[in-house]
C-alpha cells in the first residue's frame, strides 16, 4: 500500500504552475511597461498607473526589473512613494485631475451623450478624482 501524500507539501502539478504563473506576471509587467510607455507620449493616457501596476507585476516574476523601475530617475520617485506611503506628489494631482477633465470634456463634445450617460461617467471621474486629490502628498524622506 503506498502511502498518501503529504498534504502540507506542494504538489507536483502545484510546482509545475509557479513557473508558469512567474511567466504571466512577467508578461503583464512588460505590458503595463509598455502601456505605460505609450502613456507618457499619449495625451490623456497615464503613465503612471501602469507602472505601479508594472512594478506590482515585477515583484511578483523579476525581482530585476522591479529594481529597475523603483530605480528609475524619472519614475522612480513617484512609485516609491506610491508603495511606501500610498503618496501623490501635488503636482500628480493637478495633471491627474485636468487629464480627467480633459477626458471629460472630450467625451461629451465627441460623443454627445445624453445627460444620464453624461451624468453618470462624470460621476465616475469624480469618485475618481477625489481619490487622488485625498492621498496625501509624500514626506521628504520617500
């Protein structure tokens, strides 16, 4: 009679699954790296929410590349403030928040929604706005 597997060990199937799950999170960083590339030239696309998601990503498949965004001279900085402190730096804000604006304004004179619709996305940026202007800003030491 064999004995039964110890269920406190990690299957073989299970062993199998981390380089594969190691590889998805390594894709989905080079994605959000890349969107957030795109990001930085695009108006009205952010930048740095995709490399928050990116550096997430990273710490999770590539401890290299994690390294490399939180070392970053440009967003290094903004995602290290991000993580320690759940920070925005004042003039994060300003740009998030006129980008949303902007969005805003774009949509309604694009598409000419009907004012439910209108009302309601509005609402949604809103939330969203008063999201990011009430994180705190980060301290001198971030």
């Amino acid at each position: 009679m064999t004995p039964s597997p110890d269920p406190s060990s990690p299957s073989i199937e299970s062993k199998q699954r981390r380089p594969a799950a190691r590889w998805i999170w390594l894709a989905a960083g080079l994605l959000c790296v890349a969107l957030g590339f795109v990001g930085a030239f695009v108006p009205l696309m952010p930048t740095t929410v995709f490399l928050i998601l990116a550096a997430a990503c990273f710490a999770r498949s590539s401890p290299r590349l994690e390294r490399w965004l939180l070392d970053h001279p440009r967003f290094g900085p903004t995602l290290r403030a991000w993580r320690k402190e759940k920070a925005i730096p004042r003039t994060g804000k300003i740009m998030a928040c006129v980008g949303m604006a902007a969005g805003l304004s774009l949509f309604w004179w694009g598409a000419h929604p009907r004012w439910p619709l209108l009302l309601l996305v509005g609402g949604i940026i809103g939330a969203c706005a008063a999201y990011v202007v009430t994180r705190p800003a980060p301290s001198k030491r971030a």
